[in-house]
C-alpha cells in the first residue's frame, strides 16, 4: 500500500540525497563488473560491505530529516498517529 504523504524537499536537499544514490548506483555497477571479471570474492564482499555502509549513512541521514521535519510537524498539530507509524518504521527497520 503506498503511502499519500508527501515530504517536500528543498532543491539543495534532493541534489544531496541523489548525488549519494548515484555513487551508490556506481558501487553498484562496479561489483556487477567484478564479477563478470571474476574478481575475487573476498573483494566483491569488502565492495559489498562499503554499499551496505553507504546504505546505512543514507538511510540514517534520511531518518533524521524525517523526525526534525515531517514527525515534528504531525506532533506540533496534534497527530499522535505518527508515532504508531515511527514504531512501524523502526521494526521493519530493524529485521534482519
């Protein structure tokens, strides 16, 4: 189900936040050579590692933007339901 809300971001913001999805694509990209190269596996999984990483930073970065901006709104007018959803979001968050 997809969600209707909408979180608006400053042209600055988005350029930052594609800038790292594109390095992320090239990471990407460069594993998917190594292995058609044969690479060796221990350097595909340390390639592996660093988009995890980059994943991560990213996805924390995007978290934190959300909770100063789109939940500080929902609480400051009385939305209450956003917590329930920011419970939702921290336990898909967390499965392993």
């Amino acid at each position: 189900m997809e969600n209707k809300k909408k979180t608006y971001r400053g042209n600055e913001e988005k350029q930052r936040i594609t800038n790292r999805l594109s390095r992320i694509e090239g990471q990407i990209k460069g594993i998917k050579k190594m292995v058609e190269e044969d690479r060796y596996c221990q350097d595909i999984l340390l390639q592996l590692s660093a988009i995890e990483n980059s994943i991560k930073s990213l996805s924390n970065h995007i978290l934190e933007n959300h909770l100063y901006s789109c939940v500080s709104n929902d609480l400051e007018k009385g939305n209450m339901e956003v917590i329930e959803e920011l419970i939702s979001l921290f336990k898909k968050f967390n499965k392993a």
